[in-house]
C-alpha cells in the first residue's frame, strides 16, 4: 500500500554547528560524535509538529542513531582495542578534526563583568561538509513534512541546524529499533543502535540512557536504562 509506514535512509546536510548532549569536564560540556536516536526522534516530531501542528509521540519511534558520513562514506562505531572508532577515525582523532569549543559566560547587568563560577565551554561538530545518516520507519508523506531539524538545545545560540537533503526506501534494513535502542541483534557483529543490557557478555562500554517524555515542559525523564553503547559487540 501507497500510505504504509515502510523503512527509510534519511540524510541530513548539516548547516550549523551542532552540540549533541554528553559528558560534562568541569566547565566542558562535551560533544556525542553521533546522534543517538533518541535525539532525532525527538528533533523530527517537533520539526513535524511546526508544520503540521500535530504532536504524536509514537510518530517516528521507530528509529535508528544517526551517523556522520564524509567523502561519500558513512562512520559507523566500532571498538578497537578497547578505544571507539567511527569508521576510520578514532574519537580522539573524530574530535581533533571535526569538532572545536564554544566559550560563554554570564554577565552580570551592574557590573558588566562575568558573574562567579558561570563560565561554560559548550564542545561542538563543526558542518565541514558532513551529512548524517540514519534510517526511520514512517510514512512517505510524513517524512516530506520535514524540510529541516534542530538537533540540541541550543538553537537560539545559532546551533543545530540540519536540512533533509535525501529520503530512499530501504527495505533491507536489518534492525528495529526503537528510539535507537533495539533487542535483537547480530552476535559478534559492531552495534550500529543501543542494546538494553540484560547480563549479556559483551564487548564495549556500557552507558546509562534516559528516555524523555517531551509532552510535557520542560521534558521530563521517563525511564533510565543501562545499555551497550554502539560499536560493542554481543559475543
């Protein structure tokens, strides 16, 4: 049927830079180096609710994490020797090359100097011609209701910014997950989206995971779960 939901690879353009929420150094808000699909779900209902003014958080659940693809290739995780990979970078050579720090601080309005302890650097991946891929289940004519997304918080900043630049059906896409994190998989084989850990022999890392409820404001969490971050694989 013309209007079932069907799997898509979806391709964004970044355009502005982009913070996607992580861990916290001290003053240093880092960077993820991929979207997780949590990010996206909730960057593309609210894309779709500006246009439509239709809110449904069931819309778009069934999606992947996002990656970074440059020079025609897509980055996908995998661990080596104990340190994460995105394709052929290393995160530390991934953050060298495409990512840079934002300084901020508050300024208090009597003095015009910088209010105690308000200093904040916010990590960043710069565009430098990166587009990022992922794949979402959905009906066609919903996917062409989003012509751009912000991803993060921070778009008031003059962050987050993405357009859609390429949707292709993809029926051999292999995974179902749901908002990034999924139950069956492939042994031995890099995870491309989060795995709930349920005692499972692994190698990776595991991470804590909070799902947002974004009906309500400011969002609250939902659930936390611990997961086997991407790139692990289950033995």
């Amino acid at each position: 049927m013309a209007n079932e939901e069907k799997w898509y690879e979806v391709t964004f353009k970044q355009v502005q830079p982009i913070h996607i929420g992580d861990n916290k150094h001290g003053v240093i808000n880092e960077t993820k180096i991929f979207i997780p699909g949590q990010t996206m779900w909730g960057a593309l209902t609210n894309a779709y609710f500006k246009k439509t003014n239709v809110y449904d958080k069931n819309l778009f659940k069934n999606i992947s994490c996002f990656y970074p693809k440059i020079e025609g290739s897509v980055l996908y995780p995998r661990y080596e020797e104990g340190e994460f990979f995105l394709g052929f970078c290393s995160e530390a050579e991934f953050r060298q090359k495409f990512t840079t720090t934002f300084l901020s601080t508050a300024i208090n309005s009597t003095t015009l100097h910088a209010q105690d302890e308000s200093l904040h650097e916010i990590d960043v991946i710069l565009p430098n011609e990166i587009e990022w891929v992922g794949y979402v289940k959905a009906k066609k004519e919903q996917l062409d209701h989003i012509g751009e997304v912000f991803i993060g918080g921070d778009s008031r900043y003059g962050l987050g910014l993405m357009k859609m630049v390429n949707v292709r059906e993809d029926e051999n896409y292999m995974y179902n997950p749901e908002k990034g994190i999924i139950r069956k998989y492939k042994k031995n084989e890099p995870l491309t989206n989060f795995v709930e850990f349920e005692n499972q022999n692994f190698i990776g890392e595991l991470k804590l995971i909070a799902e947002f409820d974004f009906t309500t404001t400011p969002p609250t969490i939902s659930q936390v779960k611990f997961v086997i971050n991407v790139g692990g694989r289950i033995l």
